[in-house]
C-alpha cells in the first residue's frame, strides 16, 4: 500500500467520499497532472472508483470505520452516493 492510498483511506474515513479523499491525498495540479479544474475532477473521480475496487483498500476503509463506531454498509452507502455524484 502506498503512501497516497494510506492518507486516501484517511480521508475517505473522515469525509465519506472517496473523490473528495482522492482531492485531498493526491497531487493532481498542474505540475504533471491534470490541467483544467474539469480533468482534474476527472481524475480524481477515476482514481476513486478505481481505489474503491480494490479490496485490501476496502478492508481497511472496514476497519477505520468499525473502530469509529459506525455502521460500514451505511457509511459504503455513503460513498457510493457520494462518488456516483462527483
């Protein structure tokens, strides 16, 4: 697991949306990445979607929020409410 998958995890606990979580844990400005604020959301979207497909990533998103206190297919309700709308 990555350093950026890490704080991804992070925020995705705290906020719910994994899009959002990928706004905050990577770097996708210009220097190198995406140019306009519409590719950027763009990939921010994808690096989500895809993030969210990946069940270590997914075990531990279950664990954060577990150890939180809340429900997970609740908060995975969330999240999938939240990244189908970014």
């Amino acid at each position: 697991m990555t350093i950026k998958q890490e704080n991804w995890i992070f925020e995705t606990i705290n906020t719910l949306n994994p899009t959002e979580a990928v706004r905050r844990s990577y770097d996708l400005g210009s220097k190198g990445g995406s140019k306009t604020l519409k590719q950027r959301n763009n990939t921010a979207s994808a690096i989500a979607s895809e993030n969210m497909n990946k069940p270590y990533l997914l075990e531990e998103i279950r664990n954060g929020i577990e150890i939180a206190g809340f429900d997970f297919k609740k908060s995975m309700r969330i999240m999938k409410r939240n990244l189908e709308n970014s």
